[in-house]
C-alpha cells in the first residue's frame, strides 16, 4: 500500500464515529479543484509511511478510535487494496471507504466480503462531462455500475459533488439526479480554493448560497437527503 499521509484523529469524516483518515498516494483523475495534489501529482508525492507504522498506531489507539476511513487519491487503484482494508476490519474497527467509483469491482469485492460499513463515492457530474471534470478519459459505464452497486448495498452510504461553476451549470443537476435517483444521501460541496491540482483553478467560483438552495430543490425530487457542505 501507497500511503502517504493519515489525520490521527477526525470527528466529522465518518458520520456518528471517532475515526482516523488515511490517505492512499496516486490517483487515475486529475480534477483540477483537487485539494490533495500531493497525492494526486507523482511529482509532489512525499515519502510514503510504511504499512509496519500504520498499524503500529491502529494497535495503539483501538481503545479509543471506532473507525478507519481510507481515502486518497483514490484508494481503489492499489493492487493490495483488499488485504489492507481486511487487516484494518480485523482488528475491530469499522471502515469507511472513499471512492471516485472507476473501479466498481474493488467496491463489489469490498461489500461482498463484508469489509467496508460506509461507502462515499464522488460524483463528478452529468457523465458527458466527466473528461472535461476529470482531465481523462472516464469509463463512464463503470462510474454507472459502481453507483449500481452502492445504491444496493446494504450498508450506509453517500455521494457527493464538488461544484465549480465553470464546471456544472444548475440545469446539470436534473440529469445527476437521474444517475442517482431514489439514493439515501446526496452533499453538494462547495468549491473552496486552496492548495489545488491546477494552480490557475483557484480563481474559479462556486454558487451562492441563495443559488444552492435552487439545486437542493432540484436534488430533493431525486433523492431522500440533500445537504451542503
């Protein structure tokens, strides 16, 4: 496993649980508002922390961390994925699993075999945007399959989009609901600029507040909860 960074301690990232935050080091996108380049960007890519001193630390916080989350980059593109999230579940804690949803038969495996117990998938946008978004091309049938597979799982979940005005336009959210109708949880994020994928993008926007609560509207016809953040 190529990690690069964890957050010791997290109230917020795994909803109702006190977890600590890996970040897995590559990812197969290159979204621009990406607030991670160090784990994005082969080029920015610091030491990566031995497996030996996560679990080390693991061992030593169980009477106090409930969960695990495991995030990136993208955590689906490493080849020993599965074992690491099975050692993590082995030692009592519960996992959330953070995906971009290109590799649905990483987020198949991961449920089948009962390792992961909260699921949040970024939806870039409507699917004929997502190499505009995601600076690749997209297998746009695999981001289907995983939402697929996650909608049907039996396990708690969410989706979620990060809105750039330049990217997504309001009449856009009509055709995610559609990808994502009838899913338990939907969060608008709002675009903040920081450190980025693509330097230039820090001078991009988000909607007001006012133009957020239009897309709530919109969402709420599609799915049962829609939050932003």
């Amino acid at each position: 496993m190529k990690i690069g960074a964890i957050q010791k301690t997290s109230l917020i990232e795994f909803p109702n649980i006190l977890s600590c935050i890996i970040f897995t080091q590559g990812c197969n996108f290159r979204c621009p508002y990406c607030h991670n380049p160090e784990l994005v960007l082969p080029e920015k890519f610091g030491e990566i922390i031995p497996e030996e001193e996560i679990f080390d630390f693991l061992n030593r916080r169980k009477k106090y961390l409930e969960g695990v989350c495991i995030t990136g980059g993208e955590p689906s593109i490493q080849p020993d994925i599965i074992d690491f999230v099975k050692k993590v579940k082995n030692m009592g804690f519960k996992v959330k699993f953070d995906t971009n949803g290109s590799r649905p038969e990483i987020i198949e495996k991961l449920l089948k075999e009962g390792l992961v117990d909260y699921i949040a998938m970024d939806l870039k946008g409507p699917l004929e945007k997502y190499k505009m978004i995601t600076g690749v091309e997209v297998e746009t049938e695999k981001i289907l399959k995983s939402i697929d597979i996650i909608k049907n799982s039996k396990i708690d979940y969410e989706f979620r989009t990060t809105v750039v005005k330049k990217q997504i336009c309001i009449d856009d959210f009509e055709k995610i609901g559609k990808i994502i109708e009838g899913c338990k949880k939907y969060f608008l994020q709002k675009f903040i600029p920081s450190k980025l994928v693509e330097e230039d993008f820090i001078k991009e926007k988000t909607y007001t507040d006012d133009e957020f609560e239009n897309i709530k509207t919109i969402m709420k016809k599609y799915v049962v909860f829609c939050e932003v953040r």
